[in-house]
C-alpha cells in the first residue's frame, strides 16, 4: 500500500491518548472523513464507534484498557463452584461483575448470567458511542452475537433438577433462560433495537465471526448500525471437559513459552458498537477504529487440534489482508489466538511465517492476562485490537519465560511496548477447524473497499 492509501483523512481522524494517571481520553471528535471516490463498487467504510468490557481484568474501556498496558493478570483460583477435584482449579473468572450495578430487578429475573454480561456489556459500548439505548429503535439497528455455549449455567441447573428430582422437579423458571440464541434477543430488547438478531455459535472463533457478519450487513446496506461481539461463562461441566481434554495449565497461561502446559479458561462480554461511515459522521461521532476485512476458513481436519500445516488458518488471514486492500507488510501487530497449547502455538508460528516471512511483526496473545474466554475471546481481543490502534500500545504476553524454537516470533514478552499501530490482524480459531480473522485499523489509514 502507498503512502497515499496510508494518509489519514483531512483533518484527521478521531484520536486518543492517555491523559494523567492512566486515563484514557479522546483528543477529538471526527467531524468528517476524507471524501472517496463514488463508484458503484466502493462499499461503505464500517467505524467502531463503542466498546464495552466484562472481563477479568477489569469492567468497561479505561479499566480494560488500563489493564492491557500493565499487563494485569485477571487468573486466579475458581470461586463460582468446587473445582478442588478437578486437578486444576484456575481461571480467568470475572468476579467483579455484579449484574444488579447493571440491571434492572425484571431484567435480572428473566435472564442468566451470561446474558447479563452481554446487556452490561452493550449498554457500556452504547455509553462509549455517546448513543442512548432507545435512540437504536427502528429496524435499521441490528444485534449479532457470538458464543460457545451461552447461558451454560441455566443448562447444568435444569440438568442438576432432573437428575435429583426427575422432570417434575425441572424448574419452570429456569426454562426461558437457556439457549445461546437469547443474548442476542437480550440485548435487543435493552436498547430497543429491532433490525435483525443473530447468535453466531462458532466456537472460539465466535467473536470474529459476529464482528465480520456485522460489518457485512452494514457494507451491503442492511444496517446502519450494529452492536455486535460475544459474551461466554465459565461453567463447571465445562470446565471439566478441559480438564479431561488433558488442555489445561495448572495455574498460568504461557503462550509461545517453550514450557507451556495448556490453556486455562476464562469469561466475559466484549461488545462493540458498529457503524456505517455515513451514520458516524451525520451524528458527529467519535470514531475508535475502522473495521478492515475478514477471513473465514476450515481446517476439516481434526476436531481439537489445528492442521499442522496451517493451511486454513493462512488461507483465512490472507483473505482477511487482501479483502482489507493491503499488503502483509502494512501489518503493525497481530493479536495471537494464543492458547498456550503446544500445537495452537507451533501453527500460529507457521502462519505468521508463511505470510510475513523473516519481518518480525509483534505478537502478543491477550490469553496470558484473560484466560481463553473461549466464544467470547476473540471479541474481547477485537477491543485489545482498538486499544492498540488508540495508543499505539502493544499488550504484553505475561508469563513469557523460555522462548521455544518452534514457535521463533516476535514475542512482545511480559511488558506492554509502544510502536507503530496503523493496521491490527485480530487472529482466532477454535475446535472443529474454525478459523477467522479480522483486520482493524486507524481511521482512514486503508483504502476504499470494493464490492467483491
């Protein structure tokens, strides 16, 4: 890409600093992008505009964000139920999220908790936008969310009832909480949005799938705003499968670390508020990030384990680079799927080999603070992404000790570190061979989009 396509809009986007003592604030609002060229095949630019945390390491963006750049670890010992048993006992649970600081009396009654986190989280990124809830009503906003499981909780309560009790003891209440289909349906309902609703159920890589369908829909004109993410639990029939997986580390995630032992689990909401660039600049908003392209692909190979050659996860992030109408080498930073798993790790490390060759782009894998928040984890890395654009900061991989050959990437190792933050790739997988990959960007840094 030119320097031309890298210019930044006249005027210059919308910016941010940190300000004072870790603060994050924006140091102007866009008024008006670059005018582009009118052809039939340029596609409209797609701006977050909003994002909303629930997570382990801190709820909302400045306390997210603050936590990023010092490398705080949200892992510590499981609370939410007895995981003495298992054989470990660690994970990335949010236990700073009290749904009543969020919700209503009635929302709380009809909802799970995974839910809540996804509504907390939308109202966050709505506040974030500077849009009200019900400003949304009409069917030009849209709602699309990820997950693994949804409301996994309410699934192991009706399960717990029957096994005791038999099916007259199933409690009726807990029915109309259970289906991965209802987050969406929730957070609809709370901001007053009545365009299209969709639930995303793809894994791990969840997150990255609800953020492309999302700006797909408002490239082909089917919205003009979308609030979009993932939202996951941690839950204990979950959890044990994990373990007997034999994929988690006892107490610390190391991605790329020769000695990493596995992933460890983790939770939370991560939403973002989407925008068509025409909608962004009638109301005058603050713009966080432009969404780049997206690649999807499948491994069709094995149902815990990545291809060894990589092959699907390259071809994903080739696609994602080239529909965003740039090159490899204008990549700043990736953001690691990460897991800390021997083989996730060794075929990332392909996969940035392949496309970028010997350049050393940083990479960093947000898991080591987190945990593997699983449906939820690449949204939440998507808001990581839009913090690095913002301030230029790369999150640390904490717990880096040991480099490993096999996996010889530039590792940003246990301290945040400034640099150039033009262009992020978001990179994710998940079981069963999904792979998708999001590119982000500074507000007019990538060139107009045609129509494929």
């Amino acid at each position: 890409m030119g320097s031309s396509a890298r210019g930044l809009p006249r005027g210059g986007p919308c910016v941010g600093a940190f300000r004072g003592e870790g603060r994050f604030a924006p140091t102007r609002r866009c008024s008006l992008v670059q005018p582009r060229a009118t052809t039939a095949t340029v596609l409209p630019r797609v701006f977050v505009t909003g994002v909303g945390v629930v997570s382990s390491i801190g709820l909302g963006r400045e306390a997210f964000y603050r936590s990023l750049e010092s490398g705080r670890s949200g892992i510590s010992p499981v609370a939410s139920f007895d995981a003495s048993q298992l054989g470990r006992d660690f994970a990335g649970e949010v236990k700073e999220f009290d749904a009543r600081d969020h919700l209503t009396n009635a929302e709380r009654r009809r909802m799970g908790r995974c839910s809540s986190m996804a509504v907390a989280a939308a109202r966050m990124a709505l506040r974030d936008a500077g849009l009200q809830e019900r400003q949304l009503a009409g069917r030009r906003t849209a709602v699309v969310l990820g997950t693994t499981m949804g409301e996994a909780t309410i699934l192991g309560e009706l399960e717990h009832d029957w096994i005791v009790g038999g099916v007259g003891a199933v409690r009726r209440s807990l029915i109309p909480k259970y289906g991965s289909t209802l987050l969406p349906i929730h957070v609809a309902r709370a901001v007053g949005a009545e365009g299209m609703v969709l639930t995303l159920p793809a894994a791990c890589a969840a997150g990255n799938y609800a953020i492309g369908f999302a700006s797909d829909l408002i490239r082909g004109g089917r919205a003009d705003v979308v609030v979009t993410g993932a939202a996951e639990l941690i839950q204990e029939l979950q959890f044990s499968g994990f373990v007997r997986l034999a994929a988690m580390a006892p107490q610390k995630c190391q991605p790329f670390d020769l000695n990493r032992q596995g992933l460890i689990l983790g939770e939370g909401a991560g939403l973002l508020v989407l925008e068509s660039e025409a909608h962004a600049v009638r109301r005058g908003a603050q713009v966080r990030a432009e969404v780049g392209g997206y690649g999807l692909s499948c491994d069709a190979y094995h149902i815990t384990r990545p291809h060894p050659d990589a092959a699907g996860s390259i071809a994903a992030m080739r696609a994602a680079i080239e529909r965003s109408a740039i090159s490899p080498a204008d990549v700043d930073f990736i953001n690691a799927h990460g897991t800390g798993t021997k083989h996730n790790d060794a075929a990332e490390t392909k996969v940035v080999h392949e496309l970028f060759g010997d350049r050393r782009v940083p990479i960093s894998s947000m898991k080591s603070m987190l945990g593997h928040c699983m449906g939820a984890a690449s949204a939440l890395e998507a808001i990581g992404c839009v913090f690095t654009l913002e301030t230029g900061t790369y999150p640390p991989t904490i717990g880096y000790e040991t480099p490993d050959p096999e996996c010889d990437v530039h590792v940003v190792a246990n301290a945040a570190q400034r640099g150039k933050a033009d262009v992020v790739v978001n990179n994710s997988l998940a079981f069963g061979g999904y792979n998708a990959v999001a590119v982000f960007a500074r507000p007019g840094v990538l060139p107009p989009a045609g129509a494929p």
